[in-house]
C-alpha cells in the first residue's frame, strides 16, 4: 500500500472540486455569451435573442448545438497536428486559471473542511500571470498552423498586444502585493476581509483602473480586439476555424473574461466578502454559500462593464493600442508603483 | 514508488523526449514548441525541488514571452523544412564532433564530481526556492551582483531604443 | 458656402487638451449614453406574431374582383396590359357561352390573366387603367419563391374568393380598401 502512498480522499475532494469549477464556469460561459447578445440589444433599443425557450433563455443550448453540428474543416495547407493544438491550448489555458481562485472560504461535510479553492499556493498572482502567458501560445499556434496571412498576421498582433499589457499589468499588481505582503491570493482577500480594513479599490484607484484596462486588453476585448479586427483581418486568426475548434476559441475568450473578473473582483473588490457584514457571526457552510454568491455578483457585474464598454467605445488603431500600452500604461504603473511604496514606507513610520 | 519519484522520472522522461525532439524536427516551429515543452518540464522538476518562484518564473520569462518573440521571428521568417539551407557534409561532420567533445566534456565531469555522488537530492523539502527567502537572499546577501545584472538589462534596454531609434 | 441646416458644426483642428487627451471623461460620456438606453422603449415589433400595419396607400399583390353575386368583373379589354410600363401583364381574352352568366360578369372574359411579379413594380397604374374596378393592389405582397416561374401570377392566384359561397376569405382577400 505503499504505492502512491497520498491522501485519496483529498484527491477525491479536490477533483469533485475541479470537476464542479470547470463545468460551473463552461455553463456559466455559456449564458455570458448569451448575456453579451442580450446587453448589447438592450443597448441598442433591441429585444436581443427571444425565440429559443422563456425569453430565449435556450439560445446558447442552440448556438452550442449549431456549433457542433456544423462542419469540421482543416484546410489541406494547415499543419494539421498544431491545427487541433491550437482552440485545445487556448480553452486549457483559459480554465488553468480557475485553480487559485478563491470561490469562497470553507464549508464542513461530515467534519471534514474543504476549501474553496482548489489550490492554495503562495505564489497564486504569478500562476495567473504563468497561465496568461500560455493563452498566448493557442493564439499564435491556431493563427499560424492556418496557414493564412490574416490569421498570421491577427496571431502575432495579439500575441504582442498581449505581451505588452502583460507588463503594465504586473506592475500594476506589485502595488497589491506590496499592500497584502502576499502572492497567495487567499491572502489577499483574507486581508481585506478582516475587520477594520477596507477592499484593496481605496487603497488602490489608480491600479485598478490599470488593471481593468490591461485585462481588457488580455481577454481580446474591445477597444482591444485586434486580433479579430474585421475590417482589415477578415475575421482575425481563427479564420480558418469552424465547428466546435472555433467554439472553442470563442468559449475561452469569454472564460478568459470569467476569470479576470473573478481575479479583479479578489485583487480589489474583496472576493467573496459581503460589505458591512462579518461573515464569522455565521454557520460556517452558510457563509460560504453567501460567498460564493457575493464573488459572483460581482463577477456578473464585472462582466456586465465589459459588455457595456465593448458596445460603446469603438476599437483602437493598432498604433494607438502600442502607444497606450508602452507609453501611457506602464509609466502609470510605475508611478503608482513609487507612491504606494512609498505611502507604505512613511505609514511604517522609516 | 513514491509519487514524488513516480512524477521525477514521468517529467525527466519528458524533458528527455522533447529535448531530443528539439534538435531532430525538421521544422522550426516545431522545435520551438518541443522547447517549451522542455521548460514546462524543468519547471515541473522546479516544483518538486519546492521552488515554487523559479518554476513559474522559468515559466513567465523564458515560455511566455522569450519563446513567444522566438515564434514570432520564425513566423514572420516562414522558415520550412523545403527553404532550410543543405548544410555540406564536412560542416555536418564538424558538428558531429564538436557536439562530441562537448559530450564527453559534460560525462567526465559528472564523473569526477564527488560531491555530486555524495549528496542525494531533498524533494520538496528545500526552502530556498520559496519567494519569500529567495528575495532575502538576493537584497541581503547578493544585492551587488542583483545590482548589477539589473544595470545590465538596463543597459540592454536602452541599446534597443537606441538601435530602434536609428533604423 | 452657405449651410445647407443650421445642424453644421465647423471641425475644430484645435490640439487637444489634457483632459480630452485622458479620453476617459468622453468614454465615460458614451458609456453613459449607452447605459440611458437600456431604459428607452424598443421600437422592434415582434414579427410573426406583431404585424407593422400597412398604410391605407400601400400598393401590394395584384387581386381580380368579383362583383357581389360572384361574378368576375374583367372583361379582357387589356387596357391594364397597355398601362403597364413595365409590361407584367398579359392576357387571353374569350367569350362567355351561354349558361356562363354567373361565372363572368360581361360578354368577354380573360381565360388567361397572367402578372409576373418579378417585372411587376407595383406602381398601381393597372389598377387606374381598369374601367371595370377589375383589377386592384391589395395589402399583401408576394411571398418568396425558388423558382422563376413560380412569380408568374396566373388566375388561380390572383382571384379572389367568392363572396357567396366563401364570404370570410372574399372580406380576408378584400382587405381595408372599399
């Protein structure tokens, strides 16, 4: 017995876990590109989709299936094996993010406390960051095994749009850490959590708003689209896709958008905290429920300011994009970077 | 079989085959991508050695974004397998040598290693690689040569600005 | 030059200033313009279900009329055909024989009335042609088709139900107009 001697049922716990999670935020995908149809009609006066189902609450169920059942092509110039690698890359790196997430704190089944996370590692924010970078790689694998010079083309632009964001966005961060002392993103959000201290966002305006704009940026978003820009890319560098493989880029971009806003919603808003409520008053599986709850509101609320700045604002040029990036983002970020170390250093009273 | 061993020789098989795997694809983009393989692996072994930092660093740094501008110039290149260029047969016979000196260099010296032999490898027990005392470790006891690497990618900044302001 | 409304606004080449530069009090603008919509009335009307009335001058399908007693009103004078200008309608004209007199109305009658619907521009000059109110535009129009011939309107299509024997669809085919 020896053998792989580990605790089985941690293993267990953990894999009810991910399965939940992964399925939780597929379905969850699911309806927020139903949720980007509807908000975008309402934004434009429109009814939005209606026909399939109560209020057409069954139209992803018949995109999916249109999806599915349409026609697998793999262009006979592609490299066939990267081909495939491509939409699987980027759908795995999109759902690798959800592992160091809090989705909540405890609950208690049969005395035996389980964590909302599935993985608790003390150096979470840079798994992310390690993850992102991977996106990057489904992005250009897809864009280049097409064989076609607007998905190249698409490919290598959003592969340094998201180089370049990467960086404003981490030192953005290292303002974070430097408040929380801590890369654990549990951590983080136990900080704000406890009484007495406030969400990260006061601290922290300037961040955010650095942060927010990178992951736009990160998530192909716009005013960020530009590797699906239409009007000079056809259809950007999953052109070549069809079925379920473009299904999947599609999904995991707006996975992508899940998780940054469940990131977001950790670095700055708390988590899964509820303001003026102190959560150790209650049973503690109750309170994780509401905490579950609570980071979903606020993940349904973030993804609700993307939609709504995505039917608003009208995309960069790509010039704009690299100016903004290189030389407004990540100045600013520096700069916060200084004055919140050295806010830190003067309150430590050095 | 421990599951630490049982996940030490599944990653070091890996980082074998892709190594190989590296060298031997006839196309470039393949070798790149055998490559980050490669790192993926390493970091795997950086995880176990619980040197959480250097694993996804290895992995930010030299996977997401040195291999990325690697890609992006072998793209851009459209090097295939058709336009590499016949290396003659003398250069082959070179390298062949060369790469077999280099070889029996690496064996002789694990082998003359004493020390090597004599100390057997903590798995995930090590604390240095945690973030915490590897930056204790640099801002204390090498916060000189940190200082100076750190001029140096400065340095090399700036040669870029400059060489991209020219062109 | 003189305006042509009093609606145009010079283009301002003015370098912008530091707060138009931020942008993100113009995107905060839009978005609140965006957001101000959610709550506007949707002008959308729920097709198949909902129908956009048609305008009491709406010139649609072609109908040939019957009389009250059921009686086709043509009489295959072919002056529509002349007033067509882009010449959709065609005809055979034939004479009543005897025992005929409660099919068709005067002595002559079109056994052939044919409009092509592809040609057809709707213009309604048929309908002002016709001395026998025969003829007229209805509040229909013609549906999609996958074939050519398939636009070819002949009698079958275009005459309307009998009033005598089938009144509900004589009134559904006769619509608003009088």
């Amino acid at each position: 017995m020896t053998l792989l001697a580990v605790d089985w049922l941690l293993i267990i716990e953990k894999l009810v876990l991910i399965a939940i999670i992964v399925f939780a935020s597929l379905g969850i995908a699911l309806y927020t590109t139903f949720a980007e149809r509807k908000v975008a009609a309402v934004l434009q006066d429109r009814p939005g989709p209606n026909r399939a189902g109560p209020f057409g609450l069954l139209q992803p169920f018949a995109d999916g299936l249109k999806l599915i059942m349409k026609e697998e092509i793999i262009p006979t110039s592609s490299n066939k094996a990267l081909f495939v690698l491509g939409p699987g890359l980027a759908m795995t790196a999109a759902l690798m993010t959800c592992s160091v997430i809090p989705w909540s704190s405890h609950i208690e089944i049969f005395d035996r406390k389980i964590d909302l996370q599935i993985a608790d590692i003390n150096i979470g924010i840079l798994y992310i960051f390690g993850v992102v970078s991977m996106g990057v790689y489904g992005m250009m694998i897809g864009g280049w095994a097409s064989n076609n010079k607007f998905s190249l083309m698409a490919a290598l632009r959003g592969a340094s749009q998201a180089i370049s964001y990467e960086l404003a966005m981490g030192l953005s961060l290292i303002a974070v850490l430097m408040l929380s002392g801590s890369l654990s993103l549990k951590t983080i959000v136990d900080g704000q959590m406890a009484a007495g201290s406030y969400w990260n966002i006061v601290y922290q305006p300037l961040g955010f708003i650095i942060f927010f704009v990178c992951a736009l940026a990160e998530c192909n978003r716009t005013p960020f689209d530009l590797p699906e820009a239409e009007n000079e890319l056809n259809f950007g560098y999953h052109q070549e896709y069809s079925s379920m493989k473009l299904g999947f880029y599609l999904f995991s971009e707006y996975i992508n958008m899940i998780m940054s806003s469940a990131v977001m919603a950790s670095l700055y808003f708390g988590g899964f905290d509820v303001p003026f409520l102190d959560e150790s008053t209650l049973a503690p599986n109750i309170a994780a429920i509401i905490g579950v709850a609570a980071l979903l509101t606020k993940i349904a609320i973030f993804i609700f300011v993307f939609m709504w700045i995505r039917w608003t604002v009208p995309r960069f040029r790509y010039d704009q994009l690299m100016n903004l990036g290189w030389k407004t983002m990540i100045p600013l970020a520096l700069f916060n970077m200084l004055v919140t170390g050295a806010l830190i250093l003067l309150k430590a009273g050095v | 079989m421990s599951i630490t061993q049982f996940l030490f020789y599944f990653l070091t098989v890996l980082a074998l085959f892709s190594a190989v795997m590296v060298v031997v694809s006839k196309n470039p983009v393949h070798s790149v991508l055998w490559l980050i393989a490669v790192f993926f692996a390493i970091s795997g072994h950086y995880i176990l050695l619980n040197a959480q930092f250097l694993a996804i660093v290895n992995l930010i740094v030299y996977a997401g974004a040195i291999m990325v501008l690697f890609l992006f110039v072998i793209m851009l290149m459209n090097l295939n397998a058709s336009t590499e260029p016949q290396k003659n047969n003398w250069l082959k016979l070179a390298g062949v040598i060369a790469g077999g000196c280099f070889l029996m260099v690496l064996v002789s010296l694990v082998k003359q290693a004493n020390e090597l032999n004599n100390i057997a490898v903590t798995m995930g027990t090590g604390e240095i690689g945690l973030i915490k005392n590897l930056g204790k470790a640099l801002f204390n006891d090498f916060v000189v040569p940190f200082e100076i690497s750190s001029v140096l990618f400065l340095s090399a900044m700036v040669g870029a600005v400059v060489i991209g302001k020219k062109a | 030059m003189q305006a042509l409304t009093n609606r145009a606004q010079e283009v301002s080449r003015k370098p912008m200033t530091f707060m138009e530069r931020l942008y993100i009090p113009s995107i905060l603008k839009g978005m609140a313009i965006t957001f101000s919509h959610i709550f506007k009335k949707q002008p959308t009307i729920r097709y198949p279900e909902q129908k956009r009335e048609f305008s009491p001058v709406f010139r649609g399908l072609h109908v040939l009329n019957r009389d009250e007693e059921g009686r086709e009103r043509c009489t295959a004078c072919g002056l529509c055909a002349v007033a067509c200008p882009a010449e959709a309608i065609t005809m055979e004209a034939a004479e009543r024989e005897v025992g005929q007199e409660n099919l068709y109305r005067e002595e002559k009658y079109a056994a052939k009335y044919e409009i092509n619907m592809l040609r057809c521009i709707f213009c309604g000059l048929c309908e002002e042609a016709c001395p026998k109110d025969a003829i007229y535009l209805s509040e229909t129009f013609a549906p999609a088709n996958f074939t050519r011939t398939g636009f070819i309107y002949g009698k079958d299509h275009l005459l309307i139900p009998n009033p005598v024997t089938e009144p509900e669809a004589y009134a559904a085919a006769k619509g608003q107009r009088n």
